[in-house]
C-alpha cells in the first residue's frame, strides 16, 4: 500500500509541515496554491500547524472522500 503520508513527509521527521505540503502539491500539480493551504489548514485537525499521522492523518483516511481526488 502506497503509503501517501511519506511523499508528503519530505524530510521524514513524521510530520507534515506547511511548506513540505505545498512544496508536493505544486510538484504534483495538484492546483493554486489557495486550495493548498485550505486544504492543509483542514488537514491539521487539532491545529498545532503540522499534519501529524495522530491523530491528523489517522483522521485523513477515516474521511478520504475530502482528500482522495487530490491522491
Ligand atoms: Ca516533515
Ligand atoms: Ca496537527
């Protein structure tokens, strides 16, 4: 199973920051850069300013309708 957290995870420190999350959604051509960080700001569901995988990207998955088109 790929496992999309790391892609994101660029630096691997178990979190996804803002700028790793726009860095790949830009390599992706994913869309503008609003969305992205709409979309992040979401993703960090207990708000502390990083996608964590707990409990944010452990959320994620439970609610990938909001992300899948994008994955
Ligand atoms: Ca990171
Ligand atoms: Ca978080």
């Amino acid at each position: 199973m790929a496992d999309i957290f790391s892609k994101f995870d660029m630096n691997g420190d178990g979190e996804i920051d803002e700028t790793e999350f726009i860095a790949h959604w830009t390599l992706l051509h994913l869309g503008d850069l609003e969305h992205a960080v709409t979309l992040f700001h979401r993703a960090d569901t207990d708000k502390d300013g990083a996608i964590s995988r707990d409990p944010d990207y452990t959320r994620l998955l439970a609610n990938m309708k909001f992300v899948g088109p994008y994955l």
